[in-house]
C-alpha cells in the first residue's frame, strides 16, 4: 500500500490501530499519524503493526498514539523497514517499546535503518520509551538521527541484540540513553 500526503487520525483496533500489514509492503510519506490506538488484552503497535513487511515512512510525523500494549507508535515483527527524516514523538506503550518496537520472527534477518529522524518524548512503563530492540541484526542510524528524551530509556537492546551502527552521529554517545539486557 502506498500512503502519500494523507493524515490518518483517530483509528483504533486491537493490533495495528491504523494499520496491520502482513507479508506485504507499507510505503507512507508526506503524511501525519496520530491519536491512533491499539486496545486490548493482547494490544500492538498504536498505528502500525507488520509481520514480516517491508515498510518505508518518508518525511512523516507520528504522534500522540496509544498502545495498551507493546509499540506505542510502531510494533514491527520481521522485515525490512527505513524512516527517513520523520518524527515519531509523544506516543506510549503500558509495556515495551512507546516509540518503536521491533522484533524479529523465526529469528529472520531484517535490516532497520533510522536517518535522520527524531524520536522524542515517548513513553513506555516498562523497557524502550523510545525503541525497544530484539534483533540479532544492526540496528542502522545515521544522518544525526535524534533518540533523546524517552521516559523507560531512549534505546533498550534485549538479549539478541548485538550492535547499533551509527553514521553520521554527532554527539550521539551523550543523547542516546541506552540500556542493554543480557
């Protein structure tokens, strides 16, 4: 699906408030995301939920969405996903990940890759208020991508998380809060 110059608002279900996408392609730019809601007992991803898709957002803001459980904003489950010089700000999760969760299924390889985006001042009450990360494979950011300001730590790299590359980073070692579990 391609999503251009679009605001998606107010949506709720119980995964993927705005979107679910499953062995597919989600191509979203130009747009506005928020005040969208994941609800339930078994609650994912506030405005977009995928297993095993590719997903590209663009030159896009993501704000203000809920999650009762994990990825306030964005839950991901397998492939590949880019952000490019968006905003993903002001969204929380009750459990992991109030910006980003993203997770791997059947322990496939995916790539993420974060350039030059700002995630600020989401929220988690458990781990990853701004991503919550459980891939073995690098987690990409480059062109001054900005993860700072995130209640339940900026960055959280669980057990099969290895390496965070970054490019371009100035001063990222002393804006990015990351915790690690091992």
């Amino acid at each position: 699906a391609n999503i251009d110059n679009v605001d998606i608002l107010n949506n709720n279900a119980s995964v993927g408030g705005a979107f679910y996408c499953w062995n597919g392609s989600l191509h979203i730019k130009n747009s506005t995301l928020s005040d969208n809601q994941a609800v339930g007992s078994n609650a994912a991803g506030g405005v977009i939920y995928t297993i095993n898709t590719d997903l590209l957002i663009d030159t896009s803001i993501i704000t203000m969405n809920k999650s009762a459980g994990i990825g306030g904003a964005i839950a991901l489950n397998g492939g590949n996903t880019n952000i490019i010089q968006s905003e993903i700000k002001e969204n929380t999760a009750i459990n992991n990940g109030g910006g980003l969760f993203i997770n791997t299924l059947n322990n496939d390889v995916s790539f993420i890759n974060i350039n030059g985006t700002k995630i600020t001042e989401n929220r988690s009450l458990e781990n990853g208020g701004g991503v919550y990360y459980n891939l073995s494979s690098p987690l990409n950011l480059s062109n001054n991508t900005e993860i700072n300001n995130n209640f339940g730590s900026d960055i959280y790299l669980n057990n099969k998380a290895h390496l965070i590359h970054l490019k371009d980073q100035f001063n990222t070692a002393e804006r990015i809060g990351i915790a690690v579990n091992k």
